[in-house]
C-alpha cells in the first residue's frame, strides 16, 4: 500500500522528511535558504522540525517504536 492511502506509512514519510530537512539545514544551511517555490517547502519542514524538535523526537521515537513491534 502506497503511503497516501495508509495513515502509519503517511507520518513516518512526513517525520523522515521533517528530519531529514532539519539535519539538512543544520549542516548544510546555503541549500535551504530560498522560502519560496519547490524548495519552500523543504525549508518549512526543516523550520518545523528547529522549533518543534522535543515533539518531532518523540514522534519519531514512537514510529521507530511502532515499526519494530507492529
């Protein structure tokens, strides 16, 4: 099943995304500098998971978490 008609696989897309945004931007933060257009959206993400990262943890945390015993 596709990750746009399975809830589960949708957020562990999204929080991989948000995470990989975040370390993106982190180490690499020339890459995400434009705010509009195609990479706006990666920008958002990476801004996402700056300000929200205790949250962002412990979403990923659960995934792993769920992933592994489910």
């Amino acid at each position: 099943m596709s990750a746009l008609f399975n809830f589960h696989s949708f957020l562990t897309v999204v929080l991989l995304g948000i995470c990989a945004c975040t370390y993106l931007k982190m180490h690499f933060p020339a890459i995400l500098e434009l705010r509009t257009g195609f990479r706006g959206f990666f920008w958002k993400a990476a801004r996402i998971g700056e300000r929200l990262s205790p949250w962002v943890a412990v979403g990923c945390f659960t995934m792993g978490v769920s992933i592994i015993f489910f």
